[in-house]
DNA sequence: ATAGAACTTGACGCTGCGTCAAGGTCAAGA
DNA sequence: TCTTGACCTTGACGCAGCGTCAAGTTCTAT
C-alpha cells in the first residue's frame, strides 16, 4: 500500500518539491523507487512526515528534525533548546520595534533626542568625534542604537543612577579617601558595572569594558573639562582616575 | 579628501566587503575609482554610509534603504511601514512561543491535550480522519497547531463562546423560528465569524471558510450524530443545516 | 496512437553578506 | 633591484528552504 509524490503532497499539504527536498536532505527518503524513478511512500513515511511538519511548523531547522528523528536527541531537549532560541529573538525584536518606534517619534519632532543626556550626564552627541576618533563609528553607532532603544522611563533611570554615581565619586574625593582603598575600589566597580550596561565598550556582548578601554576612559575624565565637570573638576576627576587605574590593574 | 575603502571600514565598522556589496548593489557608489580600480570615499559618502547603516540597524532591508535614500519614500513612512511588519513578526513569535510551550508541556505529560475539545466541543482528534479526508491534513494540521498555541484561558473562552452558539442554536430549532428568517440568519453569520477563527477552513488569511466549505460542514452536522449531538439531535442538526445553506447561498 | 497529466533530474533565485581563491598594486626595506 | 607584506581587485560558492522554470520520460485515458 503506497502512494505517489502528489498524493502525499495533497494528503499532507506539502508540495512535491518538499517532499523531493527532504528526500535529498535524507529526511524523508521514499519508502520504493519504482525502475522508472518514481516515489512512493507508505505509510510509515506519512507518520514521519507528519512528524517533520509538526515540527517544521514549531519553527525547527531541518537539520533539527533531522536529530530528532534519528533519535540523536530528544524531542523535549530539542524543543526546549528552541524554545530559548525563540524568546531571544522575540527580546530582539521588541529592543528593535522600540527603536524604530522612537526613531520616528524624533522624525516626527515629539522628542528632540540630541537634546538628551548620555555619556556622564552629557549630550552624548558632544561626544561623538571623540569616541569615534578613540574607539571607532562602530562603537558609537552601538551605544547610539542601545540609547535610542530605550524608552523615557528607562533613559531617565538611567541617568538617575549615573548621577548618583558621580554624586559618590564626588563625595568620596571631597573626603580624601584613598584611591586604593575599599571604598574608592567599590566606586570603580560600580563605574565599571555601569559601563557594561553600554554596548560598544570593547568587551563584547555584556563582558564589560576592557582593562584598555577602562584605563583610557579614566585618563579622559581628566583630561576633558566637560568630564571632569562631572566629577567636581579636575581634582576629583584625578581621583577618579587614579581609582579606576588600579581598580584596571588590580581586577582587569 | 577621500578615503580607501579600508579606512572606511575602520571609521564605520561595516567590513569591505559590506561596502563593495553597497557598491554593487548602488547603495553606495565610491565617489571616485582610481585609475587601478581602486574605490574612494569622501565625506558625502561617509553620510550616506551613516544613514545606511542606522536604517540597517533598525532592521530595513537593503531596498528599502535604498528607496529612501534615493527619496523614492519617505523616511517616516518606511520606518512606520517596517513597524507594522516588526509587530506582526513578534506576534508570529508569541504565537510560536506558545505553540512549543504547550508541546513541551504535552511532552511532559503535564496536559493531556489530545483530551481537550475543539471541533464543536468534541475531542477534536476523534475528527482527524473525517476532516484529513475531506478538507485535507494541511487544513487539519493548521487547525490542530492554531489550537496547540492557546493558552488554558483562551481555549475555554473559545469552548464558551462555541457552546453558547450550540445552545442559541438549540434554542432557535426548539422555537420553530424559519431557518431563513432573519434570527436563523444571524445565527448562521455567528456560525461563519466563529469558523473564521479557525485557520485552515479553506479561505485563506483570515477570509473564513469558503462557501463549498461551509456547506460542507453544514451536511456534515446532520450526517454525523455526534456533532448533531451538539445541535440537539438531528432535527435541530437539520435546522442549522438549512439556515446554514441558505446563508452560504444569499451571502458567501 | 496520441494528448495530457504526472513524474524525473537539474539548476537558478532570493537575503546579506562571510569566506576563500587567484592575482594586481604600492610603499618600504635589504 | 628584488622582496616582503599590506591592501586592493573581480569572481564565485555557501547558507535555509524551498518556488519556479526547463527539458525530457512515463503513465493513463481516449
């Protein structure tokens, strides 16, 4: 009892040419090949097909399937590995919608986005040449896509926490602590943790900024006013420094 | 005052053989080659390149960029277009999600979904063959994976919604009401949007069932005493089949 | 016998480049 | 001058999953 490659196709809803495709791929090879090259499939290759569409239709590769028909993994393991596949790809494309949706609301005049703060509480476009002299467009572009992908609630959290961090920097100088102490190393940490927060800081998706990226960031604070401004000019932007550099060469 | 293609890939972050795939595809033309065919930038080129690559980094496609760049669209109303199409892909996502979500549970024994009611309140695989046979396994599978990817609470608000029609149903038939009344009529339009819902009913994206469809399914409730069931026997089956006929003749 | 339906094996197309392959160009050093 | 090495070129395959011709063979019905 077997069946030819159309009617396959018009039992299962594929078309002779998936049906050819898998066949090639070894998914589902014909259970007879008559002497004239024809097809035919019995039934058993109806129950595996109707396995490989249910799959297919979950959103699997094809090699997937393939593993979990020839019983390299499980069904469950497979699918639950797919699984994460697919929520990452929805939080990409949520990040994405957001950033388009915000795109547009600056096309459309509702928000004048180079007006806001970024890097130190600064208008980050300031900064654009010299973070793309520094650390490349590639970089900025990075940090400007994340930026732009937030909504207001998040920017402003944002920079609330980045306030307080310069808040406690400058405290901490005021105090003349030690650069190297507990606290002013508990400062850099949390100056480093920060920075991980931003995309495009030479660390690659979420390790951080590098020891190199960290030290050179730490020399400009002193060096730019605008920077240093932040951190009660250029005496707590030194202390600033002189904490990240040995917090750069101590843990980094 | 121009750039070698390599100097442009460091100051953007594309690669150089992103730049010539621009190149060929005119996104981005070199503003100059030379004499040994080398390609040049100059900073009108840089722009553009900016441009190109933020439109990719929300997700345009390559023409789509390329009719905005060329004023051939509107900014705005490609990136709104894009959003539409972003959304509907995240909305394929969840579906999805929930989909494998709901296998892996089956899988794990935790729902013995196969028990569930779907075709008018019957344990729908105890239609698989009927409906395979007449309708085809591609509308069987859509119907079985549109089911798949509810949750608990959507799926009994469909079984409400479906028993409350069956009931109105019985009511109607019990009253004696003329099946081509204007009652009988509004009931068989509820009897239409509710099979709407269901994809793989032969229309196609949401058109809802066609008429031969329709019909179809109208016989198949006298025929068959378990859906007749449902109607409360087979008169009241009758009865939905005329009213259902004559709307699919006066209106489908 | 002959038309028409069904079947076969190629092979290109689509998206956005990554990745060799094979070879020319150019500035700097021995 | 010759060589090395960095940088440049065009060309073409590869990937995912088939859709879609194209050209030829076979089956079925009249």
């Amino acid at each position: 009892m077997d069946w030819s490659i159309q009617d396959v196709a018009r039992l299962s809803g594929a078309t002779s040419r998936t049906l050819r495709h898998y066949g090639d791929l070894g998914l589902l090879p014909p259970s007879r090949i008559g002497s004239n090259g024809y097809r035919f499939y019995d039934e058993v290759s109806l129950v595996r097909l109707q396995r490989i569409l249910m799959l297919r239709a979950l959103g699997l590769g094809l090699p997937a399937i393939g593993d979990v028909l020839a019983q390299q993994r499980g069904e469950g393991e497979a699918l639950q590995h797919h699984l994460d596949w697919l929520r990452q790809e929805q939080q990409r494309l949520a990040r994405q919608i957001r950033s388009v949706e915000n795109t547009i609301d600056t096309l459309n005049g509702e928000e004048q986005l180079m007006a806001e703060n970024m890097f130190d509480g600064f208008d980050h476009t300031q900064y654009r040449e010299e973070v793309e002299q520094r650390w490349g467009a590639d970089a900025y572009r990075r940090s400007d896509d994340w930026w732009r992908s937030m909504s207001p609630a998040e920017k402003a959290a944002w920079k609330q926490s980045q306030q307080a961090l310069g808040a406690d920097w400058q405290a901490a100088a005021a105090r003349g602590v030690d650069p190297a102490g507990d606290e002013a190393q508990g400062l850099a940490k949390r100056q480093f943790e920060w920075l991980r927060g931003i995309p495009g800081t030479h660390g690659g998706e979420g390790a951080g900024p590098t020891r190199e990226y960290f030290v050179g960031l730490a020399e400009m604070y002193v060096a730019d006013e605008r920077f240093a401004a932040n951190y009660g000019g250029v005496a707590g932007a030194e202390f600033v420094r002189d904490a990240m550099v040995i917090f750069a060469e101590q843990d980094l």
